[in-house]
C-alpha cells in the first residue's frame, strides 16, 4: 500500500546541503530533520521571550506587531512601522 503524500522540491546550494548531511541523523528524512530544527528553534525562542523587560513604548509596538493581519515582515510593510 502507497500512501502519496504531497511535497514541495525546494533548491538551496551545496554549501547547505553539504551542511545539512552533517547534522542529518541516521534514518532521518531531510523532511524530519528540518522539523526537527524548526523544533529546536521555536523551543529556543520561547526560553528567551520575556527575558527582555519591555518599556511600554516596545509593549505598543510588539502588540502592533503581532495582531497585525499581514504579519509579512518585509521590505515594504518596515516602513510602516516608522
């Protein structure tokens, strides 16, 4: 029995790829490692959130921030925050 599961092909360069094989468990799929990674990321992120004593100003403009519906922070919307 097949299960077709459906999958995006991305391109990156050697260089990453070659680094990605380092770190790669055995018997890991590249799919389970960048879970895995994007894991390890949000777990570290979270440990440091709130570490930093916000003035109020800065509260202002994280609540701006996050409730924002375009949350796409490029380029472009940076400068509305001016």
């Amino acid at each position: 029995m097949y299960i077709l599961m459906p999958s995006k092909n991305i391109s990156i360069t050697e260089n990453v790829y070659n680094k990605l094989l380092k770190i790669k468990l055995e018997g890991e799929s590249f799919s389970e490692l960048f879970l895995r990674l994007l894991k390890v990321q949000k777990t570290s992120f979270e440990k440091s959130f709130g570490a930093w004593k916000l003035s109020g100003e800065e509260k202002e403009v994280w609540a701006d921030l996050t409730t924002r519906k375009e949350r796409s922070w490029n380029k472009a919307n940076l400068e509305d925050l001016e």
